[in-house]
C-alpha cells in the first residue's frame, strides 16, 4: 500500500477534471436534483482517504522482530472472551490460537508475556465451555449493575469487577468470539507493551472461514477503513474486539452504560479523552457474516447501537453530532448508486456547479478501498493478482448491500429490542 499510496493520492485527484469533462454543466431544478445532493455526504471519507495515503508515505508500519528478540514483560495480558455459549467451536478456535501462538513467539523469539485466557458467559450457557483450556468466569443470572446495563455490558461490567486487585501492569485484551491471533498479533502486543500508550487498537482481517463470495470481500471494506482512520487517528476507532486496555483505565471507564448495544463506542468515546491511544502493529484475524440475514443484523445492531448512545446524556454535543453525520452518509450511500442513472438519463448534470467535480474523487475513493482490501486480504484467503476483476465486481455488489443495510435497520429496527449475536461457526 505505501507504494503505491502516492500514485493513487494523485490518481484521485486526476478523477475529478475528468469527470467533469465527461459530465459538463449542472443544473438544480427538480426534485431528483434534490436528492443528488445526499451523494456529498460521502465526501468526509473522500478526505480521510487522501489524507491517509499521505501519512503512509511516512509510516514504519513494520514490526522489528530483531529488537524484540528475548523480551521479558513484567506484567500479563489477560485475554477475555465474551460468548453467549452457542458458538462453542469458534470459541474453541480462539482459545487455541491464543496458546499457540504465545508458545510459538516464545520459541521462535524468546519473547515471553505472562497471560491468562478468560472466557466470560452467562449462567446456564457454561457447560459447553468448561473443556476449553481457560478461565471460565460465570455470569451469575442474579447480577446487576448499578445502571442496569445488559447484553454484552454486563457481561463486561461482571468480568472487570473480578479483577480489582489487577496490577499496573495488567493489560486487558478484548476478544469476540472468533478473534484468533496470528503471530504478528502478539508481536505488535510485544512492542506496544513497551511503549507509554494506555489503549492499544489492532486493524482486522477477516479471512477466517473466507468463502470468496459477496459478504467476505464486502467485509474487507472494514480492513481498509482501519488502515485509513488507524494511520490518522486511532482515537477515531471503536472495534468492540482486537484492542488493548491497561487494567487501570478499564476501572475508571467501567462498561456499566445502561441498556446499550454499543458500549464499545461508549468505552472508547471516554476512554479517548482522558488516555493515550496507540496502533499495535500487525492484524487480528476473524470471520465475515455467513448470511446476508446475519450481515443486515450485525449492522441493523451497530445503528441501533448508536441510537442508544444518543440519550440519556451518554454522548457530549459533539460527538453526536459527529456520528450524525456518518449515519446521514451511511443513509445517503444508497443515492451514490441511483445518482449516475439519474445523471444519465435525465440530463447528464449535477446539482451544484462543482458536482461533477466530487463525483470522481468520490467513485475513486470507493474503488482504492476495495483495491486496499483486497491487497491486506490476499495473502491469508489465497488470492491471486488474477482474481482482482471478479474480486471488484463482488466488491461493488457488497457495497450496495452495505448502502441498503441503514434502511433495514430503519424499517426493522423498531421490533429489536436485543442483542443479535450472528452465527460464527
């Protein structure tokens, strides 16, 4: 990616002169003309974009495994995992990733990090879990918190409270339940863990399970949104898996938001004020829905997990304004795709002088984020240089879906008053 961050860079800024070659004039007279103008919502990525190949010119995204050789840490890692207890393989797989690999770094590095594993469930749904080679730690049904918080909060809430004797230097890493670790995992734990950072994040893939159908490449979107807002910002991320907390700032934060079904975004959103974010270098690795049913729900949850952040004062002015803004671009996406049929068969224009002028860098950004995708993911999923075309082709179908998934949530979200866990087996 960072060679070829720069050509890119410029290759979308080129778009926009030619598209407004191609699409001369404008106008604003009818009500499609209206509507044109939700495309523009879209234009805050375009920015992060350019602004992120920029900084990539200048990264060392690169782990230096020879400093890291014989490092001792001197404190733990504890690895929690939160599972309703249905998909009982997955976490299995997870838990054997993580013993694995922690042996291997070792034997491989002589880099050595005290852990735990802890797999946090609810009463009644532990018997499947007690063979796994790991903590088990019993939500009892008789607990509640101060604020009522449920779902996966509570969950939380309970495992955090177990640990109040946890020393300054114990670190809490967030998994779900199929968040496996590959070697680069633990390495950039290794190297973040020196540093003077108090959260850690990790981009994801997602090429556990990987059928090469619509969903997986879709959900490769989300490894290169990563890359694009961690190599700005990793304040900006709000993963509810694959990130690092000091045992300290989990205390002070709590996870005891209420009824809430995205306390990820909460613990972030207070986490980032007060402590010092940083990016561990190298990914996590997990699965992508398996149904489109699954899809739409995991995203029906996100927006609805946003919603609950709005009341009851558990956002500040301007972070609801803030994603405000991303749930009005995630709505507008739809019209991205309904914008150039209506420019061409209506009068081949746009609503304001400078829109064609944004439509390229917009079409553009879109692409290299798939192009992106499909470079992180590759590697892990087998994928060859020929399979790009028909790669970008399930991409740009996947990105419908995505644009249809806010209006799901719209017309179905008022009968969810859940958790929907989505089956990851």
């Amino acid at each position: 990616m960072k060679r070829t961050s720069r050509l890119e860079f410029l290759g979308m800024l080129a778009s926009s002169p030619v598209m407004a070659f191609l699409f001369p004039g404008w106008q604003f007279r009818t009500a499609l003309d209206v509507i044109k103008l939700g495309w523009y919502f879209a234009l805050p990525k375009v920015g992060e974009f350019g602004a992120s190949r920029l900084t990539l010119e200048k990264e060392r995204p690169f782990i230096d495994v020879d400093r890291l050789r014989g490092f001792r840490y001197d404190g733990v890692v504890i690895n929690q995992v939160v599972t309703s207890g249905k998909n009982v393989r997955t976490v299995e797989r997870t838990v054997k990733s993580l013993h694995h690999w922690y042996r291997e770094v070792e034997r491989k590095y002589s880099v050595k990090i005290p852990h735990e594993i802890w797999v946090v469930t609810d009463e009644g749904r532990e018997e499947g879990l007690r063979g796994l080679e790991a903590r088990i730690e019993v939500v009892p049904s008789s607990y509640e918190t101060r604020n009522r918080s449920m779902f996966k909060a509570r969950a939380l809430q309970y495992a955090m409270e177990q640990r109040k004797g946890a020393g300054s230097g114990t670190w809490v890493y967030y998994h779900d339940e199929e968040t496996v670790f590959g070697e680069d995992s633990l390495l950039g734990i290794a190297e973040f863990v020196q540093g003077d950072r108090d959260v850690g994040v990790h981009a994801i893939v997602y090429p556990v399970n990987w059928r090469g159908d619509v969903l997986s490449v879709t959900e490769t979107l989300r490894t290169s949104n990563d890359v694009i807002s961690l190599s700005l910002s990793p304040r900006g991320m709000w993963h509810g898996s694959g990130f690092m907390a000091r045992a300290e700032v989990e205390r002070e934060i709590g996870w005891d938001f209420g009824a809430v079904r995205a306390e990820d975004l909460l613990f972030h959103l207070r986490a980032s004020r007060r402590f010092r974010y940083g990016v561990m270098k190298g990914f996590v690795y997990e699965i992508p829905p398996q149904n489109v049913r699954d899809f739409l729900r995991q995203r029906r949850r996100w927006i609805l997990g946003i919603l609950d952040g709005f009341r009851e004062g558990r956002m500040d002015m301007r972070n609801r304004l803030k994603y405000l803004l991303e749930l009005a671009s995630w709505y507008s996406s739809a019209l991205g795709f309904l914008v150039p049929v209506f420019v061409l068969t209506r009068d081949a224009s746009a609503p304001l002088p400078v829109g064609p002028f944004l439509t390229g860098p917009i079409w553009f950004t879109l692409i290299f984020m798939l192009k992106d995708g499909f470079v992180i993911t590759k590697r892990y999923a087998g994928l060859k240089r020929r399979d790009l075309p028909r790669f970008m082709v399930k991409g740009v179908t996947g990105l419908m879906l995505e644009a249809l998934a806010p209006w799901y949530s719209l017309f179905t979200g008022w009968r969810d008053h859940g958790f929907h866990v989505i089956d990851k087996g």
